[in-house]
C-alpha cells in the first residue's frame, strides 16, 4: 500500500519544475483530498509544510518531500496507539461502528490475540437487531477459543450487557468485549442507544470502559470522517481501527482521523485471518505511504 509514493514527483511533473511556490502547495492540497485526507487535514498539512519549508530554507520538491513524510510520521504518532488495559481487574471495551466496516472480524481478531497473551477474554453480542451478527460473532469466537454472551434477536443490548458484565465479574476475566450495532451513523435513535450501554457499563462498573474503539473501513474514504465525528460526540471514541486496508485502500482517511478528531488508531486489519489485525506502527505505516509505488 503506497499513498504518496510518488506524489511529490507528480506534482513536480504537474507545476512544470522542481521549485517550490503557490502552485506546488495548491497542487499538494488537491492531491491530499483525492486522497481521502479531507479538507481541513489537507489544509493543515499543507500549511504546516509551507511553514516549515520557510523555516528551514528548503528550495526544492524533492526536499519538501522529505520534510512532509517527517511531518506525517510525527502526525500519526500523536496519541496512545496501545490498547489500555488494566493491570487487575476487567476491562471493557466497547466497539462501534457502521455494518460492513468488519466490526464483528475485528473483535473475533483480537480476542484471538488478546487470549494469546495470556488474557481471560469474553465477548458480548450486544447487536441484537441482526441475528446474523449474533451467529458471525459466534464462530468468530469459535475460532479464537472464547465464550460468546448472547440474547435472542429483538432482546435489549442493554440487557446483554449487563449480563455480559456480571459473567466477566464472576469468571473473573480480564477483558469483557462488546459488539454493538451498527446502523447507519446518521439515525439518531442508534446513537442515544450507544450513549445508554456506555452508562450501564460505567454504572456497573465504575472506570470503565478502558476503550471505545471505533472501526473504520479504509475503503470507503472520506466517509469515515463524517462517522468518527459523529461516533466521537455521542459515545467518547478512544481510538479507531482502520480496517481493509489490503484492498485497494488508499489509506489518507488515517490523516484525517488524527489530524481532525485526535483518535489515535490502535489496530490496522490486513485481511481475513484471525492472525490479519495488527498493533498501530506509526514509523511503520508511514514508510508504507512513502513507499515507492510499483505501478
């Protein structure tokens, strides 16, 4: 996955030069928003660019260039990318996210990965609007060797949850995850539910959760930001997983999501296998960006 591999060497070839002036950053801008980045991210970094090639005296693209991919390492580093889990007791984390963004997958993956380093993992079927998501999540767990907390379709989410609680507290687990539904982000009765399982999560376990995670698919571009707007303000989103990103994700909308909204990303989903989600590598990432395209 390369998103600015040659961006730089495009936009030289586009203004006709090598020089940096007007047209070069007007030129980084546009590019940047193709590139799912979004508008004010684009802007921002753009301007930073602008800022520090003054500061430094920079004269050409092939400098800039350099500059930018510090800038962008240092962007995706803002943040605590590594999961919070407590050092005794349970933690809950509580996922969100639209249907399709392989919300159910992911915590099938890290329950694997989580039970793989020694932990006591439950999960929780707290999307009881689709039987389907119920029985997904219930292989899934198959597979990662973890037991499932699950109702009937139509039951109460917040019902699930507060079961899902009480087993985690007397089989004494380390992490309890939860699913939650995921329709549409702009219908408002999915919202105030969110809002209602995060305080019953906080009312039967004070401190918790440890992280609202929300799942992204890296797909879908510009898109996702509107969904992390709107999943932050209603539930308190910790961080984001960004999901799919071995298709054909071009990968900016992670600028956006950090530059904008501050959540750091905590797991990146590199296709269908339970080993397939891996912890945020900042420096790592990056170099995947930068990486020169083979096209």
């Amino acid at each position: 996955m390369s998103l600015f591999g040659n961006l730089f060497r495009k936009i030289s070839q586009a203004i006709g030069g090598g020089q940096i002036g007007d047209e070069f950053y007007d030129e980084l801008e546009e590019q940047l928003i193709l590139s799912d980045v979004g508008a004010p991210a684009a802007l921002a970094l753009t301007e930073a660019l602008r800022r520090e090639v003054k500061a430094s005296r920079l004269t050409t693209v092939e400098q800039a260039a350099e500059c930018f991919q510090a800038q962008v390492t240092a962007l995706l580093a803002q943040g605590e990318h590594e999961l919070r889990l407590a050092a005794a007791g349970l933690t809950v984390i509580l996922f969100l996210g639209v249907n399709g963004v392989g919300k159910t997958t992911t915590i099938g993956k890290l329950a694997h990965g989580l039970k793989g380093q020694g932990k006591k993992v439950l999960v929780a079927a707290a999307d009881t609007f689709r039987a389907a998501a119920i029985d997904q999540l219930a292989v899934w767990c198959g597979r990662a060797g973890v037991d499932l907390i699950r109702h009937h379709e139509g039951a109460d989410p917040g019902a699930v949850v507060y079961d899902g609680i009480g087993a985690a507290r007397s089989r004494k687990m380390d992490v309890l995850l939860i699913d939650t539904a995921g329709r549409l982000q702009n219908k408002s009765n999915l919202m105030e539910e969110l809002k209602k399982l995060r305080r019953i999560i906080e009312r039967e376990y004070p401190g918790q959760p440890g992280e609202v995670l929300l799942v992204l698919d890296a797909t879908t571009g510009q898109n996702a930001l509107s969904q992390a707007k709107l999943f932050k303000e209603a539930a308190g989103v910790t961080g984001a997983v960004l999901t799919k990103l071995d298709g054909t994700a071009k990968g900016g909308v992670i600028l956006g999501v950090q530059s904008e909204y501050s959540l750091p990303v905590k797991f990146t989903g590199w296709g269908e296998g339970i080993d397939d989600l891996r912890p945020f590598d900042a420096a790592g990432f990056s170099r995947r960006l930068f990486a020169p395209d083979e096209s």
